[in-house]
C-alpha cells in the first residue's frame, strides 16, 4: 500500500470497527452478550488467507464451548469477523474465551472480544494477567502501543504458525478417520477392533502401527499442498510406503496412502484459499489422471493387483476413484444419518474395488450385489455377510480405504467453504 493511499485505508479501518462495535452492541443488548471473533493481523491490510481461516477455526471452537444461539459473519475493510450472541453469564463465558486463547497453539493470533451492555469485559476485570506477545514475551499491549515489532514479521509468523497448524491437524484428522474404519466391525471380512476378518497375516495392531508410521507423511503431504509443490507428493508416497512396510510388516495402507495424499494436499490448498470440496475434487482429478498416465502407460511391466487389473480389464480401481474427484463418495455425501457399516455396505456396492478380482470377476460381482443387498438392512444381515466373505477368504481393501476417505471429508468439514471462488495466491 503506498502512503498516499494511507489515509483513506485508515479511515475506512475506523468506519469498519465502529459498524462492528454498533452490531455488536445490538447483539448484546438482546442477549447476555456478545462475542466477536476476529484475527489479530497488525498493519493496514486485514484480508489474508490466514485471517481468514483463524476466523474459521475460532468460529468453529466458539461454537462448541458455548452453543451461542445465533452466529452471524461480518466482513469489512477490518477483516473477516464473526459475532455470537451470549446466552449464558458473559463473565463465565469470557473466563472460557481467555482460556481458549491462552491454550491453543493459535491463540495469540486471535482475538476473543466478549461485550455486555455496559461494554466490553477485560481481562483486568476478571483478574486475568495481560496476554503475552508471540514474538518477544512481552505484554501484548505494550508491543502493539510502542510498535516494538515490525508488522511484516509478525504477520509472516502467524502465516506460518497456521500453515504448521493446519497442516498438522488434517494429518490428525486422517489418522482418526483411518482407525475409525479400523474400528468398523462387522466389516466384509476386514481387520477390525473384534477379529482379524480373513486374514491370517494381519492384526488390528499392525493397522494401528501402519497408521502412526503413516501420519509425518500425511503432515508432509499437507506442507507440499500449501506450498504448491504437488510434483512432490509422489516421492513422499513412496518413503511413506517404504516406511509403511518397515513398521507394519504388511500391505496394510497402501491404497489409502495414494488417496490420503492427494486427497490432504489439495484439501490443504483449498482451504488456504478459501475453496471448497468442489475446488478440491476437481485438483485431485487433475493430478491423478495425470498420475495414472505414468503409470498405465508401464501396465505391461506393472505387477500390482492394480495395474493388472488394468491390463486385463481395462479397471482402474483407485486411481479411477481419484481421477473422477472421489465421485463415489460425493455422488451422496454427505449422509450423516449413515452408519459407518452402512457407508462402507454402500461403497463397496457401487465401486471398483480390484482387491476383489484374485477370486474372479464372477466373485466380484457376487460380493458387491450381496453388499448392495444388505446396505440397509439390520446389524444381523452385516455380519452374515462378514461371515461369509470370511468363509470365502476374500476382503474389499478397496472399499475399506474410500470408507475412511469419506470419514475424513466429513471430519474437515467445518474447513471447507460451501460457497465462493478460491484464491489464486
């Protein structure tokens, strides 16, 4: 921004907080309080992507500590802001405000405003020690009056706090999803909490094992996406199988790391950009078709289940799924009345699951009819069916991976826009 530019930005900062303050103000006088949640960004400038999504995951914790009974956006030359009304003691309420700042790793970055009708509550009047700068320890107060801290470096180190916080919180959101899938029982035969389905070789600890090997690559799959180097993602997925292998012993995740890794990194890049599942879809079947070209292309060397699929029957089992955008799980999510038995009955009767095909195209067509039969029946119908694929010896792998693909869109839901154009920064 140049300086002769200065004095209208200032002037329009001032006319946006007062607006803020007045809704505010209303807000309270109809309630107990009001909060507002807004990001704490020094300088001129108030939009940026990490404003944005700490407003977002703020939000979203505000939400759940208090059930305010309304939340309304208010977006001005401020930032992005979002007000709550307060239906309990705002003194309690503001008590758990300063605890939630003080405790998240985002905390200092944020700021948690509560007002009454008789104006804003302050820490001090709570009894509350002053909170601290992020860059030097001191009083935040006192570093923002005198201007200790040049706010380029500020803002550069909270871009960078929440791209390390966000990425690590989709790697842990995708580690969750994995063992809850894990934890689905009955479950076509698969490694569950309750026995081992049909496999002699495997436990539910070689699972636990492969998914706590697997989530530095899930982090480092979400830092690519946000820096924009997705011609990276293959040769982590590589060391995250190598690393699979060696801690699991097994071929426990291998399907679920090609799509955990596209499906991380671009939800990252969506949500720093403020898109949403559809921005995403479309990047991740941009890069598997891409992806899958290679690897078609040497079908005649391959020598996974996947590419002789391919070759014998034209299949594309999970690379198909990632080349069409994951359509099917988006072809009906989300259906949160579901079970996770009847979402992973569903999938499996509508995907190309090539784990199936060592028993025969005939078997295949068998157990994905069975499952289509059984999806909406009673838990009893499930575990005849997981009985007989038992029996069988043969388990939808396949099917298991986009189970926990689903869980996890529906765990970073809250990330997600549900509407708007991403940003090209």
């Amino acid at each position: 921004m140049n300086r002769s530019s200065e004095p209208t930005a200032v002037t329009e900062l001032l006319r946006a907080r007062c607006e803020r303050s007045q809704r505010l103000a209303e807000i309270a006088g109809a309630h107990a309080g009001a909060i507002s949640v807004t990001a704490n960004r020094p300088g001129l400038e108030k939009q940026s992507p990490e404003t944005s999504l700490l407003v977002r995951l703020f939000t979203s914790q505000v939400r759940q500590l208090l059930h305010p009974p309304f939340c309304e956006s208010f977006n001005s030359a401020d930032g992005e802001a979002s007000l709550f009304g307060v239906q309990t003691d705002p003194f309690a309420a503001k008590r758990l405000l300063t605890t939630l700042e003080a405790q998240h790793p985002l905390g200092a970055y944020i700021d948690l405003d509560l007002v009454t009708e008789n104006g804003r509550l302050s820490r001090k009047a709570l009894n509350l020690k002053p909170r601290r700068c992020p860059l030097c320890g001191d009083a935040a107060k006192v570093c923002a009056r005198s201007r200790r801290h040049d706010p380029h470096t500020f803002n550069n180190q909270m871009r960078q706090a929440v791209c390390e916080h966000l990425a690590r919180a989709l790697a842990e959101e995708a580690c969750l999803a994995l063992r809850q899938e894990t934890f689905t029982y009955p479950s076509l035969a698969l490694v569950s909490s309750r026995d081992c389905g049909r496999h002699a070789d495997m436990n539910i600890s070689h699972f636990l094992a492969s998914i706590a090997a697997l989530r530095p690559f899930f982090v480092e799959y979400a830092r690519a996406g946000l820096d924009g180097r997705l011609e990276s993602l293959r040769p982590i997925g590589r060391r995250a199988e190598e690393t699979m292998y060696a801690k699991a012993g097994v071929n426990t995740h291998k399907g679920a790391n090609f799509l955990f890794g596209l499906a991380i990194a671009h939800s990252a890049r969506a949500i720093w950009r403020g898109g949403g599942y559809a921005s995403m879809r479309r990047a991740v079947a941009e890069q598997a078709r891409t992806l899958s070209a290679r690897d078609f292309a040497k079908a005649a060397e391959g020598d996974t289940n996947g590419l002789k699929a391919y070759k014998a029957r034209g299949m594309r089992g999970v690379r198909g799924e990632a080349e069409r955008g994951v359509d099917s799980i988006f072809a009906w999510f989300p259906r949160e009345e579901e079970s996770r038995l009847q979402k992973l009955f569903r999938i499996l009767a509508r995907t190309e699951d090539t784990t199936l095909l060592r028993h025969g195209e005939a078997a295949r067509k068998d157990i994905q009819e069975l499952a289509g039969a059984v999806e909406d029946g009673p838990e009893p119908l499930m575990l005849a069916a997981h009985e007989r694929l038992k029996r069988q010896g043969v388990s939808p792998g396949g099917a298991a991976d986009l189970l926990a693909l689903e869980i996890f869109f529906g765990r970073i839901g809250g990330l997600m826009q549900r509407e708007g154009r991403a940003r090209e920064d």
